[in-house]
C-alpha cells in the first residue's frame, strides 16, 4: 500500500471507532459523502472526527467551509491531512 | 387551586452579588468576556468566561460553597422564612456542574500527590450537594437534584411548584448553580461554540456562546413575601430531535410554549414581554425563531440576558428569572444595545435600551442540550410587598 | 384523587464478579429496544435496557413522560472526562462530554421508545427509585400526564477496588449494574399488575408514625424496608406496625437504588399490599404503598 492509501485506511478505522459505527471500515469508499450520506453521520460525529484527527495528525480543521470540504469524502479528509501534517510533510 | 408566589430572589453572577447590585449592572451594556487560564493536565488553556463579580477565582472550592450559600441566605432572608418553615421546606437543586469544580480540584490536588490517585473518591453523588446545603441549613424536606442541562433550574421551578400546589409541601427553596469548572470550558471548546466576542443572540453577527458563572435562588411559598411574582405555569417537553439540537424548524419549541400558555390559561397575546433563551449560536437561535413565529402572530417585546450573564447552563433558569424578574418589578425591561437591533436575518429584534416597563404577564424560555425545552410564564401585580 | 395504575414492569440486573467480567450490553439494548443505539456508555444501555423492557410488557403510549433518577448520576462517563482532562492532559471529546449532561440518558430513553411528552432526569442520594416514584405520581393525580415511565440506574465502573471506595463499600461487598422500570397510568389499556396508593416523604419517623396512624393497616399486608435503613430500626418497625416482612434484599449485590427493585420483587411473588420504608442518615423517611389484587 502507498502511504496515501494506508492513511485512507486507517482514517476509516478511525471514523468507525469515533463514531462508533457498526460496519466494517473496508466498506467505506473514498468518495462517499461522510457527513449526512448512507453512513448516517451527523455533525456531532464531525466535531469528533475533527478532535480525534486533531489528536492523532496535529491536524486542526476548524467549524465551517474547511471543516466541510475536508470531511466530504475519505479522500479530502486524506488530502487535507498529508498537505497539512508534519508528520506527512517530513517523510 | 393556590397561587405560587414567587416570594423572594437570591442571585450571584458576573454582574455583582445580590439583586440590587445586579439589576444596576443592567445600566451598563454588556461587557465582552475575559479569558480565563482553564487548567488541562499539567498544561492550560485560556478559555472566555464570565466569572462571579467579587469572588476571585484562587481557592475554587471555597469560593463555590461561600457563593453558593450567599444566595440561599439572600432569598431565605428576604423571604423571612420562620426556622420551622425552613425545616419543613423541601430542596429542588438545578445544575448542569453540580460538584464537578470541587471533583476537579480535588483530583488534581490527589495526582500531584500520586501518579496512581483516582477521581472522584471523596464524592461521587451528584446528589451529595442537595445534601451538604440541608445540612447547612437545617433543611429536612425532600430534595431533588434536576441535571437536565440549560433547562435544569426551570426544571426544578416547576416541580417545585407542582408540590407546593398540591399542598405537599409550604414552601421549596429553588437554587441554579453554574460554577467554573474545566469540563464545561473544554468541552464547549471542543464543540467548537465558545466565541470571543459579546454574545450576539439573533444578530447576525452571533458567534456563540461564552460560559458564565451563578449562583441563584428562589424561595416559592402559597403567600406573598418580599417579591410580588407569581407563577402562572410552565411546561417542559422533550424534542428528541437530536441531543445536541432542537429542531430547525421550531416545531418543538412551539409546542412547548404552546402547552405553557394552555397551562398558565393565558393567551399568546396578552404576553407583555418574552426572555429569550438566545445562545447565540446559528442553528439554536434560528430554532427558536422559528419556534416564536409560529405562536405570536404579533411578536412582544422580547430581550435576552446572555449577553449580560454568559451562559449559565443549569443555573439560568432561576437566575435569568431572577435578574428578569427584578428589573421588571423596578419598572425596567433588559436591554442589550446594538445586539439584534432591526436588521436580524432571524427577524427577532431585541429590546435596545433599559425602558419602563409596566406589570404584567411574562414568558421566559430555556432550551438545552439533550432535547429538554422549557417555557415559563409569570405575573407581576404592581406595586412590591415591601 | 386519580386511581394510578402499575401498567408493567421491566428489570435488568447483574452481578459484576471482576474488572473485565461486565457484559457487553449493546446486544441487550438492541434487543430491548428493537434497534441498536450508538455512541452512548453503559449507563444510558442500562437504561434503554430496563426502560425497554417494561415498555414491551405493554402499550406505551406516545404521550408517556419518563422520569429516571439515580443515586449518583452516570459515574463512567464522568470519570472518563476527569481522566481525560486532569490526568492526561486533553480535551474531552465532543460525543463523551455531550453524555456528561446527565439527562442524555432519558433523552435516548425518549427518543428511542419515540415519546413526546417530558424527559426528566433526577438525582437523589439515597432515595433515588422513591423520589422518581413520588414525582411521576404527582403529575398523574394532576393530569399533567396520563402514563409515566419511571425508573432508576446504577453502573459499575471498574475496577471494582476503585468502585468499592467511591460507594464507601468493605473490599469484598459484591457490586451490580441495574436498572429498575414501572410504568405507571391513570387508564391502563390492559389489565394492570397493581395499584400505585402511595409514594410520600417524611420530615422525621414522627412524621411517618402521624401518616401511618392514617393508614388502615391490615393482615394483608406486607413490610419491606429499605437498604438504608439500619437493621435494628427495621426490626423496630416491623414489631411496632406487627407485619410479615417482605424481603427482596438478602442476597442482592450492593447499588444505591435497591429501593427500585421492590415493587417488581412484589408484583411477581406476592399478592396484597406492600408497605416500603425507607431511611437516609440525616433521619428523613420515605414510604410507598402498592397493592396487587388477590
């Protein structure tokens, strides 16, 4: 796996966990809407997807347009984290 | 069926100590917060908070039970409660923090002298408080302790005066309690829905909510004492809509107002002016909104305390009504200058200028986190007791 | 005064026998509720797990206002919050401090069980299950309801050493989680299992023996107290009002609200009137008096 898509691996396994989520994080695609599409997430789950990337990337996605944008889909989320990280950007 | 009075106020907020000095801060327009070191681990955060006028914050569990106590005997004593009287009443506590700042302290203090030390060994009850406040004041009446959020207090009002109507008990003592404590600060920040600024109900400028410290109590009795008030009616419903929202649409808000009024057997229109709950954050306050225009076809006056006390969670409900109440007793309605003032996209505009006011019948709304809306309404007959 | 009505009952308890051995719960509430229920802690399961019990024991109707009290509140996810903060130094996370406002869990009990009407949550030291009781009778003889839900909760939260000392309890005292739910109506839909007749607080025992000296106590009767009332004064009571005691807690592990288990220990073993008496340390009382038709 590159390390873009391990990454996009494990913030499904974090979502799952935060969100307490009873699927397999597998099932999860890159692009499907997070947030208010079939996985039935609300804006509480974002709040705690933003905490726990916070925690766990150094990763501050404040509420409003940015918090929207990157928690669209896996794929943002990615992006927004390996532009962002500097754990990302050293390696 | 007897009329509950409202027989007298104690309060305790970042506007002063005592009633007096509180509704002459009134004159004033709100003040922006300050911002308060608000310890996490062996680290801090600066968070904004109004904190208590007169009660620095260097020994937090001091200062919690002194406030506290502060109130009881303001309304106890205006009140002019004989010692049998006292004995008999019973205690209905509303709070959102109940001991956490004292959990907190202690915890601290037990970690720095052991990295194995554990919370909450020497108090676990969220009851515990109701107890030491009879204990101190000789109170063997039943006691409840509501935690139902923002609304705790109103809560309590209302079961209170449920009981002294139904003549189980002469009189209740009502206390809100909102301390500083680190869970409360940190855990709106992380909700990301503490702002910096003023709090801006229904303006479009509104940024959120600042967290702010009282202290409040209410003494309810079948007679008169030293407030002329009474309490009409109220009525609170749970929209379980979402735990951290009401609905959008104000349905649910409407509904309870809507039940208070039938209760208060009062009419949407004879309401001289309505307290907003007004949290200033952009979901809640539109709810509301939304909520008031589907029962007042013709919207009273309305005005907000927030920007003045900072939220007070679980205590707002006694101390709104405090503060509300005694500046409307001395001919005054609430206002906030420049907030809200006519060109709100919610359509709500507050009252701007400290204005007379003359006695009449008034709504007061308290909506909260876990689905849990409440609306009261209450009287005034004029001139004061006393 | 309205006749109020015991419509049903539901129950869950379990011994916690070490600090791994808790079951997992989320299984119990999807089955008691009929679908499962993310992102809450074992407090809020065990109170979907009693409240939808009793609620499947009988047509609840939307309109039921559910009153649940504890004696100490949810302890897990307030000390969750406390580790969190004091010890390790981060902020709590948004979905454990939404749970620390301690009426979420009669906010998932509404929402779950799709009620309307109010959602309370109360707490009382030592009279948790009796002041819940005594509230939602008091909304019923006044019409403000017609059906109340009324329970209590008590959690565990190991490891047990640790929970022992925060109840005050002996290293050995055998703890449970429980959760104990009546429902209570004014006009039941269904043949009712008993009659709630009363539910009161007393200043002081003289208090008690004024309202008992009102009570036309006969051989039908039957005398519970409860586990804050020393065994010597229970004895006491029983010789003075001479009644043949009920005992539901011999053997039960230690939580603050055994006083919630009672009226279900009666309903299903006995039938006549149950007299339940209860004492804090400060010397206040606490009766509830339920009749099951012979």
């Amino acid at each position: 796996m590159t390390q873009i898509e391990e990454l996009k691996s494990a913030l499904k396994a974090l979502i799952v966990k935060e969100c307490d989520k009873d699927v397999d994080p597998a099932t999860i695609t890159n692009e499907e809407q997070l947030i208010g599409g079939a996985l039935g997430l609300d804006s509480l789950d974002a709040l705690q997807i933003c905490m726990a990337v916070q925690e766990r990337y150094g990763v501050r996605i404040e509420d409003g347009p940015k918090a929207r944008r990157a928690l669209r889909n896996i794929d943002a989320l990615a992006e927004v984290i390996m532009t962002e990280s500097e754990a990302f950007a050293q390696s | 069926m007897p009329s509950i009075h409202l027989a007298s106020f104690g309060l305790h907020t970042t506007l002063g100590r005592g009633i007096d000095a509180n509704v002459a801060a009134l004159e004033r327009p709100p003040q922006p917060p300050r911002e308060v070191s608000v310890p996490l681990g062996n680290d801090a955060r600066s968070i904004p908070y109004y904190t208590l006028a007169d009660a620095p914050l260097d020994d937090i569990e001091a200062r919690f039970e002194q406030a506290l106590h502060g109130v009881i005997v303001e309304a106890i004593e205006r009140a002019g409660l004989s010692q049998t009287e006292r004995r008999e009443m019973g205690l209905f506590l509303g709070s959102s923090c109940g001991d956490m700042p004292l959990l907190e302290t202690q915890y601290r203090r037990d970690l720095e002298s052991s990295s194995e030390a554990l919370p909450m060994t020497k108090t676990s009850s969220l009851g515990n408080l109701a107890n030491r406040l009879r204990a101190a004041f000789g109170i063997q009446g039943p006691d409840y302790s509501y935690y139902t959020a923002c609304t705790a207090s109103a809560n309590a009002l209302l079961a209170a005066a449920a009981m002294v109507q139904a003549g189980r008990l002469r009189h209740a003592l009502v206390v809100g309690v909102e301390m500083f404590n680190a869970v409360t600060a940190l855990g709106f920040s992380g909700l990301q829905l503490i702002t910096r600024d003023v709090m801006r109900p229904f303006d479009r400028r509104r940024s959120g909510l600042v967290p702010g410290e009282a202290c409040a109590a209410v003494v309810i009795g079948t007679e008169a004492r030293d407030s002329n008030w009474t309490l009409l009616g109220g009525a609170n419903l749970c929209d379980t809509h979402s735990i951290s929202a009401t609905n959008p649409d104000g349905s649910a808000i409407a509904a309870v107002i809507q039940q208070a009024l039938e209760r208060s057997e009062v009419e949407a229109g004879e309401i001289a002016a309505l307290k907003m709950h007004g949290t200033a954050s952009l979901l809640n306050d539109e709810a509301e909104a939304a909520g008031l225009r589907r029962v007042f076809s013709k919207a009273p006056a309305v005005c907000a305390l927030k920007p003045y006390l900072g939220h007070t969670f679980g205590a707002c409900g006694v101390a709104e009504l405090a503060l509300f109440c005694s500046a409307v007793e001395r001919g005054m309605l609430p206002g906030t200058p420049g907030i809200a003032a006519g060109d709100s996209d919610l359509d709500v505009t507050l009252n701007q200028t400290l204005r007379a006011q003359p006695p009449g019948k008034f709504m007061l709304n308290y909506f909260g986190f876990g689905g849990s809306n409440t609306s009261l309404i209450v009287a005034n007959d004029g001139a004061r007791s006393r | 005064m309205k006749p109020i009505y015991i419509a049903s009952c539901g129950d869950y308890f379990e011994r916690i026998e070490s600090d791994d051995s808790a079951v997992d719960l989320k299984a119990l509430v999807a089955e008691a509720i009929g679908t499962p229920v993310r992102r809450i802690g074992r407090f809020i399961q065990l109170a979907l797990i009693g409240a939808g019990r009793c609620a499947k024991q009988a047509a609840l109707p939307e309109d039921a206002a559910v009153y649940l009290g504890s004696g100490r509140g949810d302890l897990e996810v307030t000390i969750e919050v406390m580790h969190s903060i004091v010890r390790d130094g981060r902020a709590p996370k948004p979905l454990s401090f939404i749970n620390t406002v301690s009426n979420a869990a009669s906010f998932y009990v509404a929402q779950s069980l799709k009620l309307t009407s109010q959602s309370t949550f109360v707490c009382n030291r030592y009279f948790a299950f009796e002041t819940m009781l005594q509230l939602a009778k008091l909304d019923l003889e006044q019409g403000v309801v017609t059906s109340a839900l009324v329970g209590t909760v008590d959690v565990v939260v190991p490891p047990l050493a640790a929970h022992r000392m925060r109840l005050g309890l002996d290293a050995d005292t055998p703890v449970a989680d429980a959760s104990h739910w009546l429902l209570l109506q004014t006009q039941p839909s269904s043949t009712p299992l008993g009659r709630l007749l009363a539910a009161g607080h007393f200043t002081d025992a003289k208090a008690l023996r004024v309202w008992l000296s009102d009570q036309t106590i006969d051989a039908q009767w039957k005398l519970a107290t409860g586990q804050f009332m020393p065994r010597a004064e229970a004895d006491e009571w029983q010789r003075a009002l001479g009644l043949e005691v009920f005992d539901y807690l011999t053997g039960r592990p230690y939580y603050d609200s055994q006083s919630g288990a009672a009226i279900g220990e009666f309903l299903r073993r006995e039938k006549g009137t149950l007299l339940h008496l209860n004492r804090d340390p400060s010397g206040r009382y606490q009766a509830m008096l339920v009749a099951v038709e012979s």
